[in-house]
C-alpha cells in the first residue's frame, strides 16, 4: 500500500530535512545524476587537511599564512543551476477549515523537496523568499552543506506583512542570475500585476526556464462557506459581508478564469504550470514536474 505524502503527513514529520527526504524518496524512479557531473570545476570553499586528500589541492599560501594545511575544496559545475521563489507574502498565511496546513507551508515543503531532488541530481540550487520585494536571496549552489542552509531558511521562514509584487522580484533575478537556468515559482499568484505574460515575458528574455507551482487552499477552489460570511482581501482591501451562496457561482468562473490565464501565459513562453491545491500528494506533484523537465531535457539522464 502506498503512503500518501500529503501536506498533512508531512507536517507530521520532526524536520524540514527529513520532509524533503521523504517526497524525494518518492520521486527517484527513473531520474538520474546529471550526465556531465565532474566535466568542470570551481573553487567552492576550504577544509583542513586530512590523510587521503590530494595534495595538488593543498592551499600553500593559507599555509605560510597560519601554519596549518587546508586543501581546497571544489564544486562540480552542473548542467542546472535553478532558483526557487517562494512566496512569503501575507496571503499565503491563509489556512481554510478543512486544511491540514497553511498555504505558506506546504509551499516551504514544496521548495524544500525541490531544492533537495536538485541538490540530489547533482545540480544547483538557490532560495529567494519574497514579498513586496525580495527577502532572502541564497545562491544557487551544488554543494550539501548549501542545501542545509536552504532547509534551515525555509524551517524558519515566516509569512510577511505585506502583499506580492512578483515582477520586482523577477526583475531581480534577471539582474543577477549569471547565466540561463530554471526559475520555479511557488505562489498563490495574488500579484497586482493583471497580466501574468508581463511577468512571465521577463524571463523569457534573459532565455530562462520557468515552472510556476500555483499554490491554492482548498477553500479557493470550493468557496464552501454557508450562511453570510464576511469576506477579506487577502492582499488587503475591503471587507464584504455576502452570501456565499450568490457569489460561488461567480466566484468559481472568476478563479477558473485566473487559472486558465496562468495556464495560457505559461504555454505561451513554454513553460511548466501545476495547479498545487493545500491536499495534493507532494511526490507525484514533484514527480510530474520531473518528468516534463525530463521530456524538456533539462532534467535528461
């Protein structure tokens, strides 16, 4: 019998590493290291010397410098350097009665599976958290002890007071991304921007690849409120006293219709969209994504 990996069994689990671990599990089947692992290097960071290290990687001027040997440590240049963006904003606080988890969580447990299958692959990885603007900005790097630090972020990581403003966030990874990779987007997508193709064009350009994980409450899809009800803007605004039973009707042809623009915004500049509703079994979203990736080489074996 297959264990379910929803938000509500992984909250269950002590660590965000072992969350990661555990949807990632479920996902290897078929996905493997990245073909050209080892094909070139850069210098990452230093450790002391121990017997087995190769000396040609011994730091002799750290040595004339505090007498001890330290041996350079290097990084495997990888095929894929991604960036993952998660929204922090004050919507993704939202958390409907009948869900296990808040919005913000299961996309910290969305990013923290991503960045440990990445990392597993042999790939890069980085973590930008963001509001109004952006927040934390790790780097994308290959190495465990980054992924740890990316885990560590994302086991903190609290919702932020104020609303999403995804195309100054985006503009800052086009700024300092140094080369094409894969941007993942994990958000609700309550942007004041009306157009996603505006935001999504800005990738584009700098010839990115792009997957938006549309994080959504059960709530949002369902609208399953009886009786008057009073509504708040998420992203701030009004309050409406309505009755949920004359509004659902308009309100699902409305989200059906921000869905669908988010779906044909992402076909139009090729890339990957995933509907990510607060009961979705993790690994097969994840698992779905890899294979599209795999299909669009990005993740070939």
């Amino acid at each position: 019998m297959t264990t379910r990996l929803d938000a509500q069994a992984l909250s269950r689990l002590g660590s965000m590493v072992l969350r990661a671990r555990t949807v990632v599990e479920g996902v290897l089947t078929g996905i493997h290291r990245s073909p050209n692992r080892g094909a070139s290097v850069e210098f990452s960071e230093h450790k002391e010397y121990a017997p087995g290290d190769e000396l040609k990687h011994v730091d002799w001027r750290a040595f004339g410098r505090i007498d001890k040997y330290y041996v350079k440590q290097f990084e495997q240049e990888t095929n894929l350097r991604a960036t993952i963006l998660l929204d922090v904003s004050r919507s993704m606080a939202y958390r409907g009665a009948r869900s296990p988890v808040t919005k913000l969580e299961l996309g910290t447990y969305l990013a923290a599976s991503l960045a440990y299958l990445l990392v597993h692959q042999g790939d890069a990885v980085g973590l930008v958290t963001f509001a109004d603007r952006a927040l934390e900005y790790l780097p994308p790097r290959a190495r465990p002890a980054h992924l740890h630090a990316i885990l560590e972020t994302l086991e903190r990581v609290r919702a932020h007071d104020s609303r999403t403003d995804l195309a100054a966030v985006l503009g800052r990874v086009v700024d300092t991304a140094p080369r094409r990779g894969l941007v993942i987007v994990v958000s609700d997508l309550f942007d004041f921007e009306p157009d996603p193709r505006v935001l999504l064009r800005q990738l584009e350009r700098a010839k990115h690849d792009v997957a938006v994980m549309h994080v959504v409450d059960e709530d949002e899809i369902l609208l399953p409120f009886e009786g008057p009800t009073v509504f708040e803007g998420l992203e701030g605004g009004a309050r409406l006293l309505v009755d949920p039973a004359e509004l659902r009707r308009r309100y699902a042809a409305e989200m059906e219709a921000f869905i669908q623009r988010w779906r044909d915004a992402c076909l139009e500049v090729d890339a990957d969209y995933q509907l990510v509703p607060t009961d979705a079994s993790l690994d097969r979203v994840l698992g779905e994504l890899a294979r599209r990736r795999i299909r669009g080489s990005m993740w070939a074996s």
